[in-house]
C-alpha cells in the first residue's frame, strides 16, 4: 500500500514538473516571437508598460489570493463536499464581483493624469498607453475567476491544473504572432493577449 501511493506521489510530481515544463517552454517562445515581431518600437514598450500595470499585477494578486483560499477550501472540502463547494462559490461570486469594480476602477483611472505619470512621451503615445491598459484591465475578473477556481481544483487534490493552465494561452500567442503580428501590430497583441485569458 505505502509502495503504491510513494509511487502515485511520483507519478503526480513528474506530471505536474513535465507540464509546468512544457508550459515555461511554450513562455520562452512566445517572448522570442513577441521580440522578433515587435523589436524596439515604441509600441512594444508601451505594451510592456501597460502589462505590468495590469496583468502582471493582476496575476500577482490573483495567485496570492489562490494560495490563501486553498487551506481555506481544502478542510471544508474533506469535512463535507456539499459545504466545501458552496464556500467555494460564495468566495468566487464575491471576489469576482469586487474584482469587476476594480477593474472599473482601473479604467476609470486611465481617464486621469495618472496615465502621464507612467509614460514620458508624446500625448498621443500617452493616450495609445491608456488605451492598452483598459483593454488589458477587463482581464481582471477573468484573471481572478481562473486563479480562484486554480485553488478550488488544488483543494480537491487535482494539481495539475495549475502547470497547464497557461498551455493554451501561450499556444493562441503563438499563433497571432506567427499569423497575425505582422498585420495587426502591437495593438492586435494587446486585444490577443486579453482574449486568450479566456483560455486559461
């Protein structure tokens, strides 16, 4: 029995190492891709900008909320799945719903000098940047349902979840920029990069 389940505790690791793997791979590409595409433009350091004041911040809060609702989840779940499963949609409904307003928040915010503040450039490069972040912020919500249903699954013990969640995000990237970069530019990527959330 011990030998079964050192095994089983094997065979989990290595999939989840070889998936999380594969995942940061398909990452590497998708980056040379988005550099070979886009080079030093301007764009693409209005791109960077409007990314790490959204999603990358996003996604930062986001898992630290997934790994605070896990040992909130996890005993409920193992005490009465019924009452694990509501504590679970209580705290996703109310978490997506403060995350909508957030993200209305953040919009609203880009309507404001704030803006300026992270862009020494032109007006209408300064305006190109606003637009990219409220294209980006409408993520949230997504961003936040995914990370938190991440925490739901890893609570129930299916922890592979999380390694190959960003697979088919990377993959539609990939795809746009081989297909569709050259045509559609930075602000294409911008929309892509928010769609292919939904993938996650």
């Amino acid at each position: 029995m011990k030998r079964n389940q050192r095994n089983q505790t094997v065979n989990v690791i290595s999939t989840v190492a070889l998936v999380t793997l594969f995942a940061k791979l398909l990452g590497i590409v998708r980056e040379s891709l988005q550099a070979r595409a886009f080079g030093t433009q301007a764009a693409a350091d209005l791109y960077t900008t409007a990314n790490n004041t959204t999603i990358y911040l996003f996604t930062t809060v986001a898992y630290a909320l997934c790994i605070a609702a896990v040992p909130i989840l996890t005993p409920r779940l193992r005490r009465d799945r019924r009452e694990g499963c509501a504590a679970a949609c209580n705290l996703i409904t109310i978490t997506v719903l403060l995350s909508v307003l957030a993200a209305a928040g953040w919009i609203a915010a880009t309507f404001t000098p704030w803006v300026g503040s992270l862009w020494e450039g032109s007006a209408q490069e300064t305006a190109q940047l606003a637009s990219y972040i409220r294209i980006m912020a409408l993520t949230l919500p997504v961003i936040v349902l995914t990370y938190l249903l991440v925490a739901f699954f890893q609570s129930l013990e299916h922890f592979v979840l999380q390694g190959s969640m960003s697979i088919p995000y990377n993959l539609a990237l990939i795809l746009f920029l081989v297909l569709f970069a050259g045509r559609l530019g930075v602000g294409g990527y911008v929309a892509a990069v928010a769609l292919a959330w939904l993938l996650q």
